[in-house]
C-alpha cells in the first residue's frame, strides 16, 4: 500500500494525483467549517480558488438559497454572507442552502485536486470516519495538508500524521512510507492526545486568537466529533458516506 503526504498543495499535479484517493486537511479551519456546514443541512459547499471566482459564480447563480461564504487574512471577505468560522454556520443559516466557498488555503487545495481518483475534506473533527469511508478504495492515498499561504502548517501535518496511524491500525498491512508520511506520523506521535493545545500554541492558532476567535480552536480541535465525510466530486462538496468513492 501506497500512503504519502504532501506539507502544502504546492506540489499538486494531475499526474500526482492520478489513481490516488486524496485526503485535504484544512483544521484551521476549512475542514471542520465544511463539515459543520454539511452537519447543519447545508446542501452543497462549491470551493473556488479566488474571490474574483466565487463572486462571478454568485452572479451566474440565482441568489435564492445561495451563501457567500469565505475568508481573507481570517476575516469576512467584504461582501460576503458568512466567513469562515464554524460557529457561523449554524442550522438557522445554511440549512437547504449552496454554499460558495472561498477560503485562503483550503478551497484552493479542494480546487486542485479535481483529477484524483476521489477527494475528502477532514480534520481531526472527523478524522476516523474519513479512513473508514476511503478504506478499500485503492492502496494509493495521498494526504494533502492546505498549509497556510503555501507554507507548513504543523496543525494540518499532525492531523495527517494521526490519519495515517489510524489508516495503518484498520488496516494491518505493510505500507510504503514516504519521508513526507514518517514526518507526519512521528509529529503525531509528540502531540498526540493534546490537540487544543496544539491549536493554541501552532503559529495560525494564536493568529486566530488575537483575532479573537479562541473560541474555533476548541471546534476544530474536537477528535471525531462529526462522522460525516465531506466528499469533493463534479466541483462541488456534499455528504455520501454512503457511496464509493468513484471518479
């Protein structure tokens, strides 16, 4: 089996993702917004990759159940109905609704990988759920960390590394580990069990903090608290958990 990590989307090609189920990890906070959202009824989550994007799609859409939603520098875009804080996307505000998604790093990592075999969105918030639904896929993962403006986020790599060690447990196979992959898994290991700290203490976390949205941390750093598994097909994000993965 075939098990590699990527620190940013930077390396992204289709040639890469070629007959590979990839997993993008956003936990700050893409991630766990998006699945917050599918939670709470939203019917779909379309990532662009820029604003200029998502606000053309906006215009070419009827506006009647649609959301704007997204971020620059962890703020609001002007403009926009919702950021990106999963305390934003309750029930009352995106139940029935599409959600138009554009965020610094993670909607443009979801966006790139359009030619792999199949993509899910995790975070630790539902980390164990997403190895049970790609298990049986293929021996070909690839975990792509969105990273922040195309630099190492330590708080998505622990995540990927803890992803893995679950993925190696289910499965109790030998695999081919990259130094990408053996990184990721041995960070997990020193973090492991102390994931709010970890989001506190990670160089994006405090940002969020002075930002005053402490309150994300404790969301995003919830171990498998949701069991859903956003899936990426046809650019668009919706809940199958019950479906196989298929390009």
């Amino acid at each position: 089996m075939e098990v590699d990590l990527l620190f940013t989307h930077i390396p992204i090609t289709e040639e890469r993702l070629k007959d590979h189920t990839v997993i993008v990890i956003d936990v700050l906070r893409a991630s766990t917004t998006i699945s917050i959202a599918l939670k709470n009824g939203a019917r779909e989550v379309i990532p662009t990759v820029d604003v200029p994007s998502a606000i053309q799609l906006a215009e070419n859409l009827s506006r009647d159940n649609l959301l704007l939603c997204g971020e620059r520098e962890g703020r609001i875009i002007e403009g926009f109905d919702l950021g990106n804080s999963p305390i934003e996307y309750t029930a009352d505000t995106v139940n029935g609704k599409s959600l138009i998604f554009c965020s610094t790093n993670g909607s443009i990592t979801i966006s790139k990988t359009a030619s792999a075999k199949g993509t899910v969105v995790a975070g630790f918030i539902n980390a164990a759920a997403c190895i049970d639904y790609i298990i049986g896929q293929n021996d070909k993962f690839l975990f792509i960390c969105a990273g922040n403006k195309q630099q190492f986020c330590l708080e998505d790599v622990v995540c990927g590394g803890l992803m893995i060690d679950i993925l190696m447990k289910k499965l109790e196979k030998d695999c081919r580990m990259t130094d990408g992959t053996e990184a990721a898994h041995y960070l997990f290991k020193k973090y492991e069990n102390g994931y709010l700290n970890l989001l506190r203490q990670c160089n994006h976390g405090k940002y969020l903090q002075s930002l005053g949205m402490g309150d994300d941390l404790e969301i995003c750093s919830a171990l498998d608290n949701i069991g859903n598994v956003p899936v990426y097909r046809q650019g668009k994000i919706t809940l199958n958990s019950a479906e196989v993965i298929s390009s």
